[in-house]
C-alpha cells in the first residue's frame, strides 16, 4: 500500500492549489481526479463561461460599432465560437498538466503524483482508487475533500442536456438556438442571458421569481443591467413561476403563472435550467466513519470535518461557491494541516465580477447588506460619463459607488458597474482588510486617463472635495448620508 503525507481527492481547482501548497511543505501528496483535470472550473465552468462572454461581448460590439468601421452584415457561427473556447480551455489544461508532469524533475524530489481513477475514503487513513477495472489502497495521514460540485437538477423537467439543459450541456451546442428561457434570473442566469444576448442571433427569455432580477443587489445595480439586457431584446418575466415544461416536437414549451393570477404559454428551442449547484459527495465517504453533512455539502469548520485528520475545501462544502474561494481554502487546509497559518480565514472581503454587460464588479458591503446590518453609512456615487477613460473608450455606460461609515470613514464597500470594472477591486479590499480609510485613496496619484481616476473622484466627494461637484452634476453624481433608514443629499 502507497503511503503519503496527504490524500487529495478532487484535481479542480481547490484540489490542485492545496496539492501545489501541501508541495511547498515538502509533503508527499497524492492528487486524485476520477473525470477532467481542472474540473468544472475549467470545462463548464469559469473559464468556460467567461471565454464565452469575452467573444459575446466581442461581438456585441462589433455588432453595434461595426457600421463606423465600415463593417456590416457581421456573423457568427457557434461551432467556430466553440472551436476558440476550446484553444483556451486546452492551452489551460495542458499548461496544468506540463506542470503536473515536471514538477517532481523541477524540484528533484519524488513527492507529488497524479492518479486518474474514481476514489472513496474506507477510513480516516485509507483511500481506495477504482481506474481501468484496476483497484489500488492508498494511505495517509490527511485527506483534503475537493470533488466540487455539479448543475442543480429539478425533478419536474424534462432535462435532457439536449433540449433542455443545464450548464453541463451547453458546451455541446454547435448552432445558435432561435431562441431559448433561463430558468433563474441570478448571477449564472443572467450571465448567460447576456452572452446570448451579445451575439444578436438569439431571443432570450428570462424566468424572474421576484419583480428584478439579481435580488440580493443594490436597484441602481440591478436597474442599468435589467436596461441592459432589454435593449438587447431580453425577454425578462417578472413576478413570475414555471408551472409547467415539456419537449413538444423537438421544442420546448413552458406554462408561466404570475402573481397577479394571470398564466401564460411560450414556445422557444431550448431551455437552460440555472437553479443553483449541488454538491459531489455521494458514495465519496465510508458511512461508518460519520462525516456530517447537510443539503448544503459537508459540513465544515474552516475547512475541517467532523473527522478530525479530514478537509473538505470548494464547492463540495456549506461555504461560497466560487473559484478564487475554492482555493483559498485548499491552501488554508494545508497550512493547518502541516503549520500554522498567518491570516485567518474569511468570506467578509471576497472580491467578486458578474459577467454581464456591462459587467459588474464589487467587494465589502452594498447599501442593501449594510442597511440589513443596521449601519449608518455615506455613500458617494459617479457616473461613466464623468470619466475621460470610459468616454475614450466610447462606452460611458455604468457608474462607481462607494460606501462609508458615517463617523469614521472606513470603507464599508463598493460597486463598479461598467466596462474595466474590477480594475481597482483589489486596492480597496485591502482598505477594508486592513480597516482603513478613503483619505489615502482620494490623495493618491492614479493613472491617466483610468477607471479608477472615478473610484478616487467618489473618495473626493465623500471629503467635500472632488473635482466635479454633484449640486451641479445632479443627474451623474450625488454624496448622501444615510441615517436611521433615512437619505440625506449631502450638497457641496
């Protein structure tokens, strides 16, 4: 039987960043994977999705811009759109795969290897490796769980990943379908809305619970990308439920009730069903040796299980499904595993991007969050237009938000909606990690012309002194305080 310091079963990428940092320990690591390298972060996931949203958005400008270029009558064609995705997703892969192979040369030491086989944990030390009808045991003294996760599937629809699909079907489509519903107006449905949107040859139709979609942003938020997604033909049905789908003729129908009573009949060529993502642990643990888990994944504590020499890190945990998540906690479970780590573990300042159009980055708190929370806060807004970058870029469409506590000017949080989004995401995380204010930000010397000239502007008329004045500029930019559930304009 194969001994190792570490057992890692799951090769996406929570997996393959623990097993990379456990490497640093000089540990001897086995990294276990029963499907594709990278897993669905790479294959029908992030990289995917957003390599698709880079051509959509792409070709969306062309398409709106293209008469000034003297270009017309553009197309597009899914299956090239697919064949480029595919560059990128194999130069991924093969680039883990190189460094994988090498890494045991480069650092003249034996301690890492990669097993391809489907994998179960029999006890706290011993992992059995099903591959090729060949069975082997592996043992160890730690087992990190990294299997991820896998698309949400509603028992009451005909899903075939044909017709009817989740996100796992999508990468077989080899033509534009005419049109197609979204089930599920969050982040992940809204994405896709746009990437189909951006290409101009598909009608979306979007399935909206609520009265707007993305609930748990701020209205302004949600207001530019609802007019967004309508101008580019989005179908968005609001206040709305699925009573019924069928595959009729190799099409789909759907029954809408909405909350006013009134129902509704649709007929469109496909349906994407995005409800949300389950986790993979079935059939992963020995029920004997009692590892708790709950609807939502294993159930962890900063990464450990109720098994105490066993973790559990990603999308297979109760915790935030995201990548750059998914790998800091990979490399959180081994530094407790095999030192002490610097920094505590927190969700309370992650950077994140929606893939929308425009796209919409944030990190810290927004309005909603902090008024929940019960703070009082100033909040200062600037609109695209006030920024020579976005007007050179010929695209002013978004604003910057930033929020404050009202006595003690520590950043709370901020929202970028617009082109270059994220640019600055990651300075004013480190504010908020460190505590800190806008007095720095609003003195510092940015780039010129820049986005993030707009971020320091908003620090500016949170200090009563940007360049811009929001009593003149009313409708691109206001300073408000908000106190016990009231707005304040704060004029000057």
């Amino acid at each position: 039987m194969k001994k190792f310091d570490l057992i890692i079963v799951g090769a996406g990428p929570a997996g393959y960043a623990a097993a990379m940092r456990a490497i640093d320990f000089k540990k001897k690591v086995a990294l276990i994977e029963k499907d594709k390298l990278g897993g669905a972060g790479i294959h029908s996931g992030a990289l995917w999705s957003k390599t698709l949203w880079e051509i959509s958005t792409t070709a969306s400008m062309l398409r709106t811009q293209g008469p000034g270029l003297n270009l017309y009558n553009i197309d597009f064609q899914m299956y090239q759109i697919n064949d480029e995705v595919n560059k990128a997703l194999d130069g991924r892969i093969h680039q883990l795969r190189h460094h994988m192979e090498q890494i045991n040369v480069a650092l003249d030491d034996d301690l890492f290897e990669y097993i391809e086989g489907s994998a179960k944990v029999v006890s706290k030390n011993v992992v059995v490796v099903e591959s090729k009808g060949a069975i082997q045991e592996l043992e160890s003294d730690y087992i990190i769980l990294a299997t991820g996760s896998r698309p949400r599937k509603l028992p009451n629809l005909p899903i075939d990943e044909e017709i009817v699909m989740t996100s796992d079907g999508l990468p077989k489509i080899n033509n534009f379908p005419k049109s197609i519903v979204i089930l599920g107006a969050g982040v992940i449905g809204c994405e896709f809305a746009t990437i189909f949107s951006g290409f101009g040859k598909t009608k979306v139709h979007l399935i909206d619970k609520g009265d707007r979609i993305l609930p748990f942003e701020d209205e302004d938020v949600v207001r530019v990308i609802e007019k967004s997604l309508e101008d580019r033909g989005v179908l968005i049905h609001r206040n709305s439920r699925l009573t019924d789908m069928k595959v009729l003729k190799g099409a789909v129908q759907y029954n809408l009730e909405y909350t006013d009573g009134s129902t509704e009949v649709f007929n469109v060529e496909k349906a994407l069903i995005s409800v949300g993502r389950v986790p993979n642990y079935e059939n992963l643990v020995e029920e004997s040796l009692g590892l708790e888990v709950n609807s939502r994944g294993i159930v962890d504590k900063l990464t450990q299980t109720s098994v105490s020499n066993i973790y559990a890190v990603g999308d297979i945990t109760a915790d935030i499904s995201l990548v750059n998540v998914g790998e800091l906690e990979g490399r959180y479970a081994v530094e407790c595993i095999f030192a002490e780590p610097n920094r505590p573990l927190t969700y309370e300042n992650i950077s994140t991007i929606m893939f929308l159009a425009p796209e919409v980055s944030g990190v810290g708190m927004n309005e909603l969050q902090a008024q929940k929370a019960g703070l009082n806060y100033r909040v200062a807004s600037l609109d695209y237009s006030c920024i020579p970058r976005a007007v050179a870029m010929r695209n002013t469409e978004g604003f910057i938000k930033i929020i404050i506590g009202e006595n003690d000017h520590k950043i709370l949080g901020m929202r970028v909606v617009g082109q270059h989004s994220s640019s600055a995401i990651q300075a004013i995380a480190l504010l908020i990690s460190d505590g800190r204010g806008i007095e720095e930000l609003a003195e510092l010397i940015h780039p010129h012309p820049s986005i993030i000239e707009g971020i320091q502007e908003c620090c500016r008329m949170l200090l009563n002194k940007s360049i811009m004045k929001p009593k003149v500029l009313t409708e691109a930019m206001y300073c408000r305080s908000y106190k016990n559930g009231v707005y304040t304009e704060i004029v000057h």
